[in-house]
C-alpha cells in the first residue's frame, strides 16, 4: 500500500486530507508541529531538495504562532536604520539584562539579534510585509495586520507551493529509538490507526506546555490555574516525548505571562496591542500603577495581582484604536467599552470621574514632555488621549508562553540530563529554552542549517 496525500487550502492555510497507509512512511526529515518554527525548517530543507514530512495533530495548521499579536523583535536593520530608530545589539543585551527577563540565555539571544536582518528579509522575501517600525526594537506588518496571523497564512501558502507534505491530525505518541539513535516516529491518527513514520531526522516543534496544568503544576506551580492565551495544542508534547529518552530540561519553572489577557464568555485573547499602540493601564480607583510597558512581564502581573480585587483596565482612544486591525477587531466582538468623553467612560466601567480624568491628564502631560515622572515608562508613549472616543477593556494576568524547554546545543540537538546529544533528534522553537515568534523563527531555520550540512 502507498502513501498518498491529498491537499486543499481553505482562507489561505493549508489544511491536509490524508489517505493512510498502516506500512511505515519513509522521508528524510519528519517535523512534528506546523507553527513558524516547523515550517521555517520544512521551507529551507525543501529549498535545497531534501525530503520532508510535517505532521501536525491538529486540524488546521500554526499552533500558538495564529496568536502572536503585533511585533517582532529585531534590531538595526535597514528599516529601523531609515526610521531613526537604532538600537545596538550590545546596547540590547544591557536592556535585557537590566530587566532581568530570560538572562541565563543572553548568549542565545546574541546570536539570534545579530541574524536579525537576515530573518526580516527571508519573512518580507515571501511577502509577510515585516516593514512597520513600532520601536528601536519592534517591527510590525506594513498594514496594521496581526503577526502571527500573517505569517501563517504566507508561510502555508509557500508550503503548497513547495509541494511539503503536511498531516494534520495525526498525533505523535512516541520517538523510535533504537541502537542509541531516533529513527523516526510512531503517530496516532483521527481514528485511532497507529503508524510509523521513519526518518533520517526528527525536528520537534510542538510548542510549549501552558495549556497543559499538569506540567504547569509541575515545573511552575506558581502560575498554576491562571487563565491562558496559547494555542489549545500548546500541551508540552514535545517534553513528554523528550523526557522518555531521559532528554534535559532547562529553565521550565519559567513561564512568559501576558500582563494584557481580556477574558469574556469563555475566551482569552491578548490586549497586548492596546499597550503596544500606547495605551495605559489603571486599576479600580482609575489610577496608574506602574509602567505599562515594562518588558518584566512577570513582574507587571504581580503588580497587576497586588490591585484591589486584581482588577485593571486597559486606557486608548481613537488614535490608537485606527492604528491596529486587531484592536478593531476586538471592538467589533465586544471586547471594547466606548464612550466619547473620559467622564463617560469612567462611569461605564466603575472608576472615580475625576480620578481617571486626572490620570489621563497627566498622562497626556508625560507624553508631551516624553517623560513619565510617574513610573518611568520609556516605550510607545505616543497615547496622549486627545483624540476621542475613548476605549478601556478589563484585563487579568495570565500565561502566555512556556520560556523554560528542552535543553538543545546551538545547532538545536537535543542533549541529554548527562550532556550528550541525543543523535538525530533536534527541538526548535518554544520547546526550547525562551520564546517569541523571531526565537521560533530562528531555531528551526537553525536546525534546517545543521541537517543539511551532514
């Protein structure tokens, strides 16, 4: 019996319908997950004629990448050049340092930023529009779309075009390893039929855990039962299939929060672009209370904890609003309160008049000077709440990203709890140790690199 795949695409993701043999499946490289991560390192082996297989157990492809909201984080390439907006990469390690977020992993980061013009360009080269400077470290698409969701769609188009073969629905629930090496992968399909996939290599990019509370539990309790915005698939397979051969895990009691999760009927999405478009946040009594662009995002969700009945509110108005597709769209599901003055507004949602009006006054003080007296804010004060109607939506601390991962060297082999590599097995994007769509990004074209110079 052959293998056979049959493919259809549907808005412009690829969605895969699958004639299954029981006899195993032969391919080069077989990557298991369909996220940026996943498909960077499918698209660059393709390129130079090599085998591929991607298996995905969802119905549709993408994972937690469909949820990445507005930017990606680069620096010093041609666009932030002719913006005026240079930042050195040293001067972005100091950054980084000095907030304390992901600093056992600086010298991974200092690889990665130094490629940073190169990932821009192979994202614009396939026409995701990465052209829009947020900040000396920011890039945004061109037109206001959402991230993660345009890159999906472009990458899954390049996929067809490519001729990659993707299942979807199928389930990896095991790594063959014989003789010290992984040879491939067994998978459950939709109907329960197990089959073996057999391959030279094995990329997994399964993602994080947060939707898994048993490892949340596990490796940082702290967080546990917090409301989260990753994937429904962002399960910690990976860490699952890893552990069994005794793989390392690094850094897992660090969980990314999101200090910008709006829940309503049952749904968690990030504000995140509310902040990023210079929004500010305030608590019950219609007060600031801290810098609403820290880059510490654990740090801003204790603070956020700390608020009276840990409630706040995220502040724009209209400028702001006109500035993001993805926050019209929110407006558009009901996720906004609107109202034409600042006194309305406040009554609508339940702060003091006159306490949101100073606040925003204030505000409005700091950004004309370009200094917050107040908390010190630094990034995207450009919020100045003189163009209304205005907007707030109620915000909670949540998970967001699984930073903590399977432990892997710098060609994205896995390594062992006793330091060795574990051969033909490589782990990409938030499997990994840290996050983040460029990290993603970064790691599988990384894994690509090293398979295609055996």
């Amino acid at each position: 019996m052959q293998y056979k795949s049959v493919f259809t695409f549907t808005s412009a993701l690829l969605l895969v319908a699958n004639v299954y043999a029981l006899e195993p499946i032969h391919t080069g490289t077989v990557i298991v997950g369909s996220g940026i991560s996943g498909l960077a390192a499918a698209l660059d082996l393709n390129k130079y004629g090599q085998d591929v297989l991607v298996l995905e157990k969802m119905p549709f492809l993408g994972g937690t990448t469909n949820l990445a909201a507005q930017y990606f984080v680069s620096v010093n390439t041609r666009e932030h050049q002719a913006a005026g907006k240079v930042l050195s990469v040293p001067d972005y390690l100091k950054r980084t340092e000095k907030s304390g977020r992901n600093a056992a992993n600086l010298p991974r980061t200092a690889q990665r930023m130094y490629d940073s013009q190169k990932n821009v360009d192979w994202l614009n080269e396939k026409g995701v529009g990465l052209t829009r400077v947020i900040s000396d470290y920011q890039l945004g698409i061109s037109d206001g779309s959402s991230l993660g969701s345009k890159i999906m769609k472009v990458l899954a188009e390049k996929t067809k075009e490519a001729g990659i073969p993707i299942m979807t629905n199928a389930k990896v629930v095991n790594l063959i390893y014989k003789n010290g090496k992984v040879l491939g992968v067994e998978i459950e399909q939709k109907g329960g039929e197990k089959q073996e996939v057999l391959a030279k290599n094995v990329v997994l990019a399964t993602g994080g855990f947060n939707n898994n509370q048993g490892l949340i539990a596990k490796y940082a309790p702290e967080w546990k039962g917090l409301p989260t915005t990753t994937a429904v698939s962002a399960t910690g397979d990976g860490i699952v299939l890893a552990e069994k051969l005794k793989a390392a895990v690094k850094g897992a009691s660090e969980v990314g929060l999101n200090p910008s999760i709006h829940s309503q009927d049952g749904i968690n999405v990030s504000m995140s672009a509310a902040r990023l478009e210079g929004g500010i946040m305030v608590n019950l009594a219609g007060k600031r209370f801290c810098d609403d662009y820290y880059p510490d995002y654990t740090k801003m969700a204790r603070q956020m904890m700390a608020q009276p009945e840990g409630k706040s509110f995220v502040i724009i108005d209209d400028k702001s609003m006109k500035a993001s597709k993805r926050l019209q769209g929110f407006l558009k599901k009901g996720y906004f309160v609107e109202a034409p003055t600042v006194a309305e507004l406040a009554r609508k949602i339940g702060v003091p008049e006159k306490n949101l009006e100073e606040t925003l006054k204030t505000y409005e003080e700091s950004v004309r000077k370009g200094k917050d007296e107040a908390f010190g804010r630094t990034l995207n004060m450009k919020t100045d709440f003189t163009h209304p109607p205005y907007y707030a939506s109620s915000l909670l601390p949540g998970t967001q990203v699984s930073v903590g991962g399977l432990d892997v060297n710098d060609f994205m082999q896995c390594k062992t709890i006793d330091g060795k590599i574990i051969p033909n097995l490589y782990a990409v994007g938030e499997l990994t140790y840290d996050s983040g769509t460029p990290h993603s990004l970064w790691t599988g074209r990384k894994a690509a690199e090293h398979i295609l110079s055996k």
